[in-house]
C-alpha cells in the first residue's frame, strides 16, 4: 500500500501534470484563459484577488525553500535549526492567513453574486474545494502542530522523500511515521498537480513576463515646431518641366473647363 501511495501516486500524477497540458495546449487554446468575471463584478475582486495571489506566491514559495533546500546547506551558511523553524512558522502563519482570506472572498463572490453564480462551472467548483481543502491542511499542519503543537521537523522526512522523486529513488518508509496531516498534505499536493491542466490555472503559464523588459511604445512623437498647414487641394498648383525657353509653365491643378457646369440655385 505505501508502494501505491508514495512511488506510484506520484509519478502518475506528474504524468498527468505534464500530459495534460501538452493536450490542453494542443486541443483547447482558446480555453487557455483565466475565464476573468472582472465584467460582472469587481468590488470583492478587487480585494480577494490581490491577497490570495500575494498569498499564494509567499506560500509556493515557503514550500520550494523547505522542500527543495536541504537542511545540511542552511546550516553551511549559517542558518540555525531554531531561526529556520521561526522564519518558516512566521511566514507561513502570515501568508496562509492573506490566502486563506483572499480564497475566502473568492469563494464568497463565487455564491453571493447571482451573476458570478450563473457562469460558474462544476470545474470551478472543484478547483475551489481542492484550494480550500489543500490550505486547511497546509494551515493545520504550520498552526497546530509546528505553532502550539510539539512540533514536526519535515525536512528530515517529507523533504527527503519528495527530492528522492526527482532522483528516481523514493522511499516510502519516510513517510511512514510522518503526521497524518502531514502525509494528506502531501498526498493531496500531488493530486493537485493532476487536476491542474484541466482548470482555469493554467493561465500561470501565460502570464505576461515580457512587459518587463520590452521596449516602451511610443504613441506620438514630435519634433521641433508644428508643420505648417498645407493649402486646400484645389488651390495647390503644379509646375511642369522647363520649357526649352528655360520657362516654367505654371497651371492650376485643376483647369475651369474640367469644372462641370453647376446650376445657379436663387433663394
């Protein structure tokens, strides 16, 4: 059963993550969008969007260091277990508590909103409940185990094992006596993964990251003066070739006889 859980699980969900988008990608580009219901309404929007998005990159980030760093290098450049575990716990009370907000009032204008309730999909919802299921355990895990619990040093466990998928040597038995919350965390982390190409999420991949270093647009531009105003084109005359008398022949552009005859209108 821990072969099933913690070697296969994963792997097929990477798969999963990385097959998805590639049919996504191919099959369904027009799709490839946030679904934005800005239009619709925009007062919860414009504060819900902000925290959960701030929250969200604190938090990927907290997991990338914790999970991805081994505790033997912060340790080389000076870091103490006791700084780490206050750095991380502070952090991550801090930016789960603005994504477990900004979520909440998506959510909240998800259902409150007759309009936004009308263009929600069963996709939408799913991806909601598996946000506010994966930030429950995540908050559980930081709060009441590592805040005002005994404590849990994941990174000589949970970390382990997951830097082993990418070695292609996972073991299971790390995970044996890691916390429940800890091993649904995990678990339902990759399962995430999976559902992902299949939501709206995938906008992440677009987003416009060359707008920070393209050259400006310049709109109008001028130089010097303002050009002086150009005649009427029927006032604008026409010089022809010299003559072999030196003389040029001067002529309007357009002659009084190419005028068409205009009845005389009395009032």
């Amino acid at each position: 059963m821990s072969t099933l859980v913690w070697i296969v699980v994963p792997y097929f969900c990477i798969g999963v993550f990385i097959g998805g988008h590639i049919w996504r990608w191919r099959h369904d580009q027009f799709g490839w969008t946030t679904h934005t219901s800005q239009i619709l309404e925009n007062r919860l929007l414009r504060l819900g969007s902000p925290l959960f998005h701030l929250g969200a990159f604190g938090v990927i980030g907290g997991h990338a260091m914790g999970l991805l760093v081994p505790a033997s290098l912060t340790e080389a450049v000076g870091v103490s277990e006791h700084t780490y575990h206050l750095v991380s716990v502070t952090g991550g009370v801090a930016t789960g508590v603005m994504l477990v907000a900004g979520l909440s009032l998506l959510i909240a204008r998800r259902f409150v909103s007759g309009r936004i309730r009308r263009v929600t999909t069963t996709m939408d919802k799913v991806l909601y409940a598996a946000l506010a299921a994966m930030v429950a355990l995540g908050m559980s895990g930081t709060v009441v185990i590592n805040l005002f619990g005994e404590g849990y040093d994941y990174r000589e466990t949970l970390a382990v094992w997951f830097r082993q998928i990418f070695y292609l040597q996972p073991d299971p038995s790390l995970m044996a006596d890691a916390p429940l919350v800890f091993q649904l965390h995990a678990i339902g982390g990759f399962l995430f993964l999976a559902m992902w190409p299949f939501t709206r999420l995938v906008h992440v991949w677009s987003a416009p990251l060359a707008y920070l270093w393209r050259p400006y647009v310049v709109y109008r531009g001028r130089r010097g003066p303002a050009p002086a105003p150009q005649p009427a084109p029927s006032a604008v005359r026409t010089v022809s070739a010299a003559r072999p008398s030196g003389r040029p022949s001067v002529r309007p552009a357009v002659q009084p006889s190419d005028q068409p005859d205009r009845p005389t209108v009395k009032a």
